[in-house]
C-alpha cells in the first residue's frame, strides 16, 4: 500500500465563533440584573459608550419598575426601604449560639459543618457515616458534635427524622406529657395510623390518656427551621409583561430598568475624524466597533426574547385564561421549531428570565414541562398534575387526609393516567408529608 499526499477541492460549510457571536450569546442568557452590571463595566473601559441611567424609573416612578408577581400595576417596595437589615436565617442563628457555648475546637468545627447541611426545616440531611468519614474522626466525635446542635434554639434543630424531632423536643420541654416520648419511640407508625386503642393496651392506659397525650404532640414543631424562613421576599424584576388588551394578549417587553446605550456622538466626531496615530486610531476604532457590538446585541437579545415569549405565549393560551390545570406540556423544541432556531438559542434566552402574567410571576423555564398521558389521548403537564394533587391536598380533612391510592382515584375520575407511586413522586417533590404524617403536622 503506496501513501500520498494530494491537493483536492470540497464544499463544505463551518461555523465561525466569533467575538462578536459569543458576546450575543452570554448577552442573551444573562438576567436583567447581571445585564445591567455587564452593561455598566463595559461603559468603564469605553469611552465610545454613553449609558444613561434613567434615576427617575428606578427611585421616584417605581410602579415601572419592580413590578409585584400578581399586578402589574402594584408598587411592591421602596428602595429605601430595601435598605434595612436581612432577617436572620436558621444557620446565622444556629452559629451564633454555637460561638457562645463554648466547645472546644474540635467539636465546634463538626457542629458548624453540621450546620450547614441542615435544610429549611431544620433537619440534617447529610448521614453521620460520611461526616465522620470527611473529618477522619470517630462516630463518637460526631454524635458528640450532633448532641452539642441539638441542644440549640429552636427544639428539634438537628433531628434526622420526624420521630427524632419530637423526641427531642419532648424531653427538653419540662412540661412535656408523661406518655408523649413513650408514644413517639415506641407507637410513632401506630399513632400515625391512628390506632390509639392499640396504643393504649401496649402501654397498658386508658385510650383518654393517648388522646391527651396526642393533643400535646400536636403542640410540637414538626419544621422547627420554619421560624427563620420569614425572610424579606426577594423582588424580581420581569424582563417582559403580558397583558390583556381588549381580546388579545400581548407582550411588552420590560426596558424601565435597563440603562440606556449609546455611541458617544462627542467623541464619534472629533477623535474618529481628526486622528492621526496610528496607534490612537486603531484603539479608537477597536472601541467604537466594540461599542456597535454591544448595542446590536442588546438589540438581538431583545427582539430574540420577544419572540420566544410570544411562541410562549401562543402555546400557554389556556394557561393564561383558566390557570395552572391547563399548563400544557412543552419542550425547547417545540419553541425552536416554531421559531426556526436552535435549541440552544431557545435554552438561554429562557435562561434567569422572569415573566408577569395575569396568572403572576413565573421564570420562563416554568412553562417547559414533560407531559403524561390523560385516558382521552391528550398530554397533561407534569406542573398541572402537582397543582391538582396540592388543591386536593389543601381541601382534604384535615382529621382523614387522603391517602396516595386515594388521589390516584380521583384523578382518574378526572382521566388522568397516573400511578399512585407517581403521585408520591409528585407529593414528595413539593414537600408533602405522606398522609400518616400530615396528621402528626396538623
């Protein structure tokens, strides 16, 4: 076999990155916020850049700005008022009485990595196993470390299960009920089920005293953490509003908040024109092009984004008119098709988004959902299926919650094709106890 070097012609198409094209591409991803600051760098280090920002829109006419999640009409906050102090979160309180109580260094490290790990309600998530295996220290260590967080403020910090959470707020209460810790260690799945006759025979009291006992756990906290979760709501500023006009919506898209840019027509006329340097021209025009760069993909970013929102828009119809029930099932490509673009044009224009509706605020990565199928052959989004099982949720009695199989059944009165393991699926993704337990919470 003879190898050989030839010259031959071919067609062939490639795609050139360019600076100009990856600009566009991180504009269009960013959220108004970072635009903004990305925005106001460049204006640093161009002098060809004007950006204007209009005091006016952000300080004094805020109803353009800032607009609350259920009207746009609505004046949500006051800068100044912004000002004032965060309110102090779980972990900033739970570190603070763990600097006072004075461990030693050591268990204080485990007890702040302990900390960190506990989610909203209070609960530890990460296992015992692999926090002793990070510190290279003895399960002793840890359980030493976990003992020193459960004994902080509120009651309950630290638990590992709900069982643990009440037990532990029972034996710090010195006013707990005589029967309510035997109850929790030893019948926590009788009582859950309600069988509080077979409590009291194994106890060997009267069931009056299980059901007094069964009033005070009631009392306890199953979300110790809840208290700290009050925080100040975090204003979102919309990159678009759609509103209804007569028989029609239509999509405004938000530029109240955005600085105002532009080339500097001072500069434009006597630097560009009247330059002799080469090395003054070429820096003048590098940033002159770099300023048209960044205005026309400010220009592209917002005519892109309105029409993704619009391709929106057409699909969600029956969202906007009935509510989240009628959320239809949606993809990236759906949205590209119609527009005639990639996915990955589609993915970041969508990307830290926010859009007011007359439904209120929502991300735009909201309206993209898997669908299941409904016994007539039609796609329910997996979004509206939660919100049905949370509405029969939020309407059961409270004393006879339903059961997963239960609203499995109903929704199939609806004719909605879903499996009870799913519906549990769908019930612990949005942090729903199981029905056994919402007894305990009630």
């Amino acid at each position: 076999m003879q190898l050989q070097n030839t010259l031959a012609q071919g067609q062939y198409m490639k795609l050139n990155i360019t600076p100009q094209l990856i600009q566009s591409m991180n504009i269009l991803q960013m959220s108004m916020a970072d635009l903004a600051h990305y925005i106001q760098e460049h204006a640093l280090e161009n002098p060809f850049l004007d950006v204007v920002v209009n005091h006016e829109t952000f300080y004094t006419r805020r109803k353009k700005c800032g607009l609350k999640a259920n009207s746009a009409k609505s004046l949500p906050y006051d800068m100044v008022e912004l000002a004032g102090g965060e309110a102090e979160t779980l972990e900033a309180a739970l570190l603070s009485q763990l600097r006072t109580s004075k461990l030693n260094e050591k268990t204080y490290k485990i007890a702040k990595y302990l900390v960190g790990n506990l989610n909203d309600d209070g609960f530890l998530l990460v296992p015992l196993e692999e926090v002793s295996e990070y510190f290279r220290e003895p399960m002793a260590e840890i359980m030493n470390a976990l003992t020193s967080l459960q004994s902080l403020d509120p009651a309950g910090v630290g638990a590992r299960s709900l069982q643990e959470c009440l037990c532990i707020q029972i034996l710090r209460d010195p006013n707990s009920d005589p029967w309510a810790y035997r109850i929790i260690t030893d019948y926590f799945n009788e009582l859950a089920c309600g069988k509080l006759q077979h409590i009291a025979n194994g106890l060997n009291i009267a069931k009056e005293q299980v059901v007094q006992s069964l009033e005070y756990i009631r009392t306890l906290k199953p979300r110790p953490g809840l208290m700290y979760n009050n925080h100040r709501p975090n204003y979102i500023v919309p990159d678009a509003v759609i509103q209804k006009e007569h028989d029609r919506y239509v999509v405004l898209v938000n530029e109240m908040c955005m600085p105002k840019v532009s080339v500097n027509r001072y500069y434009y006329r006597h630097l560009v024109k009247g330059s002799e340097n080469k090395e003054a021209k070429s820096y003048i025009h590098h940033n002159l092009r770099e300023a048209h760069w960044l205005i026309d993909s400010l220009e592209q970013r917002k005519a892109t984004l309105l029409r993704v929102i619009e391709a929106i828009l057409q699909e969600q119809l029956l969202f906007l008119e009935k509510g989240i029930s009628y959320l239809k099932p949606m993809i990236l490509k759906t949205i590209a098709m119609k527009l005639n673009v990639d996915e990955s044009t589609v993915s970041r224009a969508i990307r830290n988004k926010f859009i007011l509706t007359p439904r209120g605020m929502f991300e735009l990565k909201f309206f993209f959902t898997n669908g299941l199928l409904t016994y007539n052959g039609e796609a329910a989004s997996a979004k509206s299926i939660k919100a049905q099982i949370r509405s029969l949720i939020d309407s059961e009695k409270k004393a006879k919650p339903l059961s997963d199989q239960q609203i499995t059944d109903m929704l199939a009165q609806k004719g909605l094709q879903i499996s009870r393991r799913t519906v549990m699926k769908y019930r612990e993704e949005m942090h729903i106890l199981s029905s056994r337990l919402r007894v305990l919470s009630q």
